[in-house]
C-alpha cells in the first residue's frame, strides 16, 4: 500500500462517499496531510480504520464460529 491515499482512494477504500469522506476531513475525524492545496490520507489511518486494536480478522471470527464436530 502506498503511504498515502488520495481522498477518493481512502474513500474507496473505506466504502465511503468522497463528499462524506471530506466532511470527515474537515471535522477533523479523518487525520490526513496536506501537500499545499492536496490532501492526502495516510495509509496507516485507514489500516487502523479497517482493522481496529483487538478486532480479530475475519477468517478467525469466522473459524471460531463453526462447529468442529
């Protein structure tokens, strides 16, 4: 993953619309970087986002899940 998104990458990304995932810019609920009038999105804040501290990934709530009988 490259170390920083665009908006419209993050957006995809997150599953989100590009308009809400600039309000979430400005609000200041979406840390990102601004290079002169770009604003990029690190990619470490959208791993987070995906993926938060203690969530177990998918495949391991999945397996859980199942009956091994």
């Amino acid at each position: 993953m490259l170390p920083f998104l665009t908006v419209a990458e993050a957006a995809e990304a997150l599953n989100l619309s590009v308009s809400k995932t600039y309000r979430m810019v400005s609000s200041g609920e979406l840390p990102c970087q601004r290079f002169g009038r770009a604003v990029r999105i690190p990619s470490t804040v959208i791993s987070e986002l995906m993926n938060p501290l203690g969530a177990l990934p998918s495949y391991l709530t999945t397996e859980m899940g199942k009956n091994n009988v």
